[in-house]
C-alpha cells in the first residue's frame, strides 16, 4: 500500500519562509482535501509532497524512500503533480501536451509504443477531454486547460496524485465530475491529494481534510472532525457558521454577515 509522508518539513522560498514543522502522512485509497485561507501554504506543500520544491529541513518520504534521495524520473514514475497553469501559451495539441505525461516511462526520445498511446487515450477519457485530443490548447478556456493538466498527470500512471485547484475555473457539471473521478481514483488504489478552496466541495467528496494556517497543520480528520466553526473561523480571519447540509448531511459552511 503507497504511503505518501512528510515529516516535520519547512520549506519556502529564498524571501519568503512559507510552512513550517509540517507532519502528514497520505494513504493509498484516499482522498485528501487541503484548506486554508490564501497565502495558507497549499500549493507550496503539494509542491514539496510532489519534489518539485525542496524542504529547507524535514523529510518527505514514498513507502519509507526519501524521495530527494532517487531521481527526478523515479519520482514522476509514481507521484504525479497537476499545478494550475500548465501548456496554454504552447501551440500543442491536447493530445500532446497529455502525452508529455509518459516522459518518465519512456523518456523525451524513445518511440511512444502501444501501452503509451492507451495510457494518454484513457487520461483522455478520465479527465472529459477524449473529444478535445486534435484541439490546440491555446484555443481552450481555462477550466478546458485546467483538465489537460490532470489529464497529463493521469497518463504518468502514478501511485499518487496530487491536484492544486482541480475545480477552478470549472462549471458545476465539471466540477462534480472531476471530483467524483478524483474520488474514483483514490477508491482504485491511488492515494489523491487535492487543495480546494471550496470548503463544502471538501466535505462532500473528501475522506480527510488537512487545515492550513500561516504555513501550519492545524487540524487533520474527517470533514466533521476538521469543519468546525470555531477552528475555521480562527483559520480564515472571518466569522463561519457551520451547519448541516439539508440532503446530504455534511458540514455546510458558510461566511456570516457583517452588520
């Protein structure tokens, strides 16, 4: 079973210290949901959980194996990372900007063989872009593009996924249906690992959720342990309520108005 930890990591950047002393541990079959307010230090965790971003001290470790101890393409072999952003300004072809994905596998030179070709066509079709494949992605909107890059980190065919903001820019149909493939994924054996800013997305879909504030873990747990008001508020700057979804029954959690 993969078992993806970071072990009292701090890391940054040269002007701008950003987590500190942060413990977690993600498991193979779960979906995790990081929170926080902006700033919170999501992005700079998924990047370090990912090795794209080196912990000033600390360790992050895959099943025991200190991932800055093996190479970049041992890494992409079994952790995959979908940032925002991604090949808009690149006049490539959906297809290939998925197809980047299987670099680790293959390398920048060699052939694409058939395991290639059905691993990008079933990233494709995971991610709702098989009818996109021929479209150039600088003609993509931006929740189009923001579905090439988790198709890209499907076809790594990785043990673990990590996903900043997967439902940005998305409408609520894409939204549902890259969470419940999210979902799907983490019930098929990967350990997926998402930072949404949606705090009821996070309780409707996630198996944990980790709070984030001023770069530190404040609460680890299911979404009931973890969304609570006064934590949230705490967290946020801003006055929460917390209540019950009326059909689902997840916490619901929404800002309080000012007088």
């Amino acid at each position: 079973m993969t078992n993806l930890t970071a072990d009292e990591i701090t890391a940054g950047y040269p002007d701008r210290p950003v987590l500190a002393a942060v413990t977690l541990a993600v498991r193979a079959g779960e979906f995790m949901a990081l929170i926080g307010p902006n700033g919170a230090g999501k992005t700079t965790l998924l990047r370090s959980l990912g090795r794209q971003l080196r912990p000033a001290r600390g360790t992050v470790a895959l099943d025991g194996v200190a991932v800055w101890d093996r190479s970049p393409g041992w890494t992409a072999q079994r952790i995959a990372l979908a940032l925002q952003g991604g090949e808009r300004d690149r006049p490539l072809t959906v297809a290939e900007v998925v197809s980047l994905g299987r670099a680790p596998h293959r390398g920048w030179v060699l052939p694409f063989r058939a395991e290639d070709r059905h691993a990008v066509e079933v990233a494709l079709a995971r991610a709702g872009l098989a009818d996109f494949a021929e479209r150039r992605v600088t003609e993509l909107s931006a929740g189009e593009a923001q579905r090439v890059g988790l198709a890209r980190a499907l076809a790594q065919e990785p043990a673990v996924l990590l996903v900043d903001e997967p439902t940005s820019h998305l409408d609520l149909r894409f939204q549902g249906e890259v969470l419940d493939q999210l979902r799907r994924l983490a019930r098929d054996g990967l350990a997926v690992v998402a930072a949404l800013h949606d705090l009821n997305l996070a309780a409707l879909w996630a198996d944990r959720v980790v709070l984030l504030a001023a770069g530190r873990v404040v609460a680890v747990g299911t979404p009931d342990e973890v969304l609570k008001a006064d934590a949230l508020s705490a967290a946020y700057g801003t006055q929460l309520a917390v209540s019950r979804h009326p059909e689902f029954g997840t916490p619901l959690v929404m800002p309080v108005p000012r007088k």
